[in-house]
C-alpha cells in the first residue's frame, strides 16, 4: 500500500492531495534567513517528471530581536490526512555539490494539539547521513515521535494537517545550502 504525497510532477508546489505547499521562516524579519523552493525538471529521481529544489540560508548567530536560533524550510499541507493505515515515510533526496548542504536536516508531520487551539503536536525525526547522491530515506513512523494520546492513542496518526523539512542553525553544519527532494509517499511495508 502507497499513498503518494507529493511527486512535483506539477507544474506548481501544490502535493498529490491538492494540498498547497510552500516555504516558511521563523523569523521573516531576518536578512540572514531565508528558504526557497521550486519545481526543478533537470535533477528529478528517474527518466520523467520533476523534483523539489530546496536552497535555505540560516543565520549563524541566535536573533538579537526574540533570542531564538534561524529555522526556515518547506511545508506542504495534508489536509486533515488518516495515515493509520500506514507504517513509513519514504522519500528521495540528495544535496546540492554546488551550493553545498547540511548533512541533516529534521522532517515531521503536524497536527491540532487536542483540546489546545492554535497549538500543534509534532512527530519528527533527525534525517542524518545526506550525500549529493540520490538516497532513498525510509523512516519508520513508530520511530517518529510526539503524536500519542494516552487519551485516544488510535487517533496518533489521524487529522495529518503539514508533512515540514526543517533546517535549523544549532543542528546545520552548512548554514547556506540546498537540497533535491523527490516522490514522498506514506507506505504500508507490514514491517514496524
């Protein structure tokens, strides 16, 4: 079983649900920081369609206006997406050899934090290892953790609203960068 969330194989950023996607930055005040993204037909996953550019810049130094660190990255929204049926998240990436890249970056789903309005759980993981070679990441989602409700833990992996890749300046060893993402999918292998 494989659900396929996006493929920018669009024109646009808008994902395989219909969902709109888009960059953010923590701080939209900060010339030191900054996340770009488009559709790109010349470095994709295979012989046809395209990938995700991704190029970010993060702030060395923490803001000197909120005392938080630079974060920026690509969101894309799911919608109020069930995902109980499936086990892994799976996606290509590499980095950019020319522009350079952080050897991590953080991924994580984002839904409404129950009875808390305006407040969002998270489920991340810490994606290591990146090349400026294709790699397909296979990230089982038991292993991403935030979303369990002692309350209602068959609800962990319903009401999906955002899939984000995050770069954050503590964690980048490269502060200026990008990366290539391709075919992100939620799939049902039957391992956990």
């Amino acid at each position: 079983k494989r659900l396929v969330l996006h493929d920018f194989n669009r024109a646009d950023l808008n994902n395989n649900l219909r969902g709109l996607s888009g960059t953010w930055n923590l701080d939209e005040t900060d010339p030191n920081s900054e996340c770009n993204a488009l559709v790109d037909s010349t470095h994709k996953m295979g012989d046809t369609g395209n990938a995700l550019y991704v190029s970010y810049k993060l702030s060395p130094k923490q803001s000197e206006k909120n005392g938080l660190w630079s974060q920026n990255g690509f969101w894309t929204n799911l919608d109020k997406l069930d995902a109980t049926g499936y086990d892994h998240l799976k996606f290509w990436v590499k980095g950019d050899p020319k522009l350079g890249f952080a050897k991590s970056f953080k991924i994580e789903f984002k839904k409404p934090k129950p009875d808390s309005p305006g407040e969002m759980d998270k489920a991340s993981y810490i994606v290591t290892g990146v090349t400026d070679q294709w790699q397909k990441i296979s990230i089982p989602l038991n292993i991403m953790n935030g979303l369990f409700h002692w309350n209602d833990p068959g609800s962990a992996w319903k009401d999906l609203e955002e899939l984000v890749i995050s770069f954050h300046s503590r964690r980048a060893d490269v502060k200026q960068g990008a990366y290539h993402f391709d075919d992100i999918a939620l799939v049902r292998t039957g391992d956990r």
